[in-house]
C-alpha cells in the first residue's frame, strides 16, 4: 500500500496530520515534512481555495512524502472527483448521516467495478505516467483514504450502518459542529459530548475504523490518544499562527512595560 496514513491506521497505529485553512503556500508540504507529519488536510468547506490553490497544495504535499487529503464542500460528485484527478490520497467529506449517503460516496471515488469514478490517465492522480488503466484504478481503489465526518446526532444514531460500507477508513468527529447539533455549542467537557466520542470509539473499533480528531493542544492530543483516537489533526494552520503570534506579541509589550 503506497498510502502510508492508510497503511498506518489498517496496521492499528496512529498517523498524525494537520489541518491547512489559510496557509496554501508552495512550501507548505515540506514544512508539513519538516514537522513529521504523516498527512496534511486541504480544506475546501471553511476556506477560499480555489481548485488552483489546493491543485498546487496537493503537488506540494505529494513531494514532500506527505499524504494529501482534501475536505470538499459538499457530498457532490464532480468536487470529489476534481480533488482525486488532481492528485489528493484522500477525501473527507462533511456531515455524513446515513449509509446511502457513504454508497454515493463510494459510487463517485471509486473506479469500475466497484464504483463509477471517470476515468482519466496520464494526469496529475498517477503522476503523468499513465499505463495499464486496470492496474492504476485498482491501486488508487485500494490506497485512497477515504474519512467520513461524523459531526450531528443523526450521524451519531446511524453510525453503524455508515461504518458498515466497505471503504469507510476514518470516521471524523467535527467535534465544533457536534456539539452545536446537540445544543451545548463549545461544550467538549459536557458529559453528553464525552458520551458521544464514547459511542464512535465503540463503532469504530467494532467495525475496524479508526476515529479521527483535531486537538489543539498537546494535553488534549494526549487525552483523546488515550481514548482510542488513531488519526490525530494536530491543530490548524490559522490556530497555530494566531496564537504563536499572540504570545510573541505579548511577551515583547511585557517587556516594553517593564523597561518603564
């Protein structure tokens, strides 16, 4: 398997990533390389990135030995597709509810005869190599990760019929959006949400899925590894400069004042 955050979890380990909102620069891959990252998320649902940037984030990554995924908008085929033929090992697809949905899912990124993904060689997916079709749509069927974001109730209610389709490699919980379907908004220490990582961490190990999950601090990473979560997104670009910079900032003013 040449996904190695793929192979990673199927192993039973941990891979660990990092979420890109803002920061689609060309040197973004190999400062997620420099930093040990397994994979890095390009997200299309909370940015502005045109296909263009995230066509340029994924080659970056790709480069630098990092797996690229892309979170698109919307359960559509053609932004799902757009993503894989422009080189992206791995999609997450937002608010997941139900098993039809995941069948869609699978329908649109899969090649024949497991889906009905169009085919298109010789292009940015395979590298500009092209070659026997039969064998690039097998390997890209087999090494895609796929992560399903399991972020409302009614995703929590069907969370073993989503599960159950084979090809479901990381169910994600969108812990900001969880917790707003359940009208605690914020609330990560409410017991009703801890009740709920629960429950997907049960499924998830019944069904052989690892969970996914951006913490934002090293503590909180550390906590949720010891709950069972296996793919970890350590913070986001926009929250790691915003606060890097703060406390720059800061601690310069405190200096000032102290020279007074």
């Amino acid at each position: 398997m040449s996904n190695k955050t793929k192979a990673k979890l199927k192993s039973g380990g941990i891979a660990l990533g990092h979420f890109v909102l803002e920061f689609a620069t060309p040197g973004i891959g190999q400062m997620m390389a420099n930093a040990g990252c397994d994979y890095v998320i390009f997200d299309m649902e909370h940015s502005s990135f045109t296909q263009d940037m995230i066509r340029w984030s994924i080659l970056s990554a790709k480069a630098a030995d990092v797996n690229a995924v892309v979170r698109v908008p919307y359960t559509d085929s053609h932004f799902m597709a757009r993503a894989l033929d422009a080189g992206a090992e791995g999609l997450m697809i937002p608010k997941v509810e139900s098993r039809d949905q995941v069948l869609r899912i699978m329908d649109y990124v899969k090649y024949p005869p497991e889906g009905n993904r169009g085919g298109a060689f010789g292009i940015a997916h395979d590298d500009y190599k092209g070659g026997d079709m039969a064998k690039l749509a097998k390997g890209e069927n087999d090494d895609t990760l796929i992560i399903v974001q399991t972020e409302t109730v009614k995703s929590v209610e069907n969370v073993d019929e989503i599960l159950s389709v084979e090809g479901v490699d990381v169910a994600w919980l969108g812990q900001c959006d969880m917790t707003f379907s359940m009208g605690i908004p914020g609330q990560y220490d409410n017991p009703k949400f801890l009740r709920i990582m629960d429950k997907l961490i049960n499924a998830c190990e019944k069904h052989g899925v690892a969970l996914g999950y951006i913490p934002v601090s090293i503590p909180e990473a550390i906590d949720v590894i010891e709950k069972g979560v296996r793919c970890i997104s350590y913070s986001a670009d926009i929250f790691l400069y915003g606060s890097a910079l703060s406390n720059g900032v800061q601690g310069v003013k405190d200096y000032i004042e102290k020279r007074k």
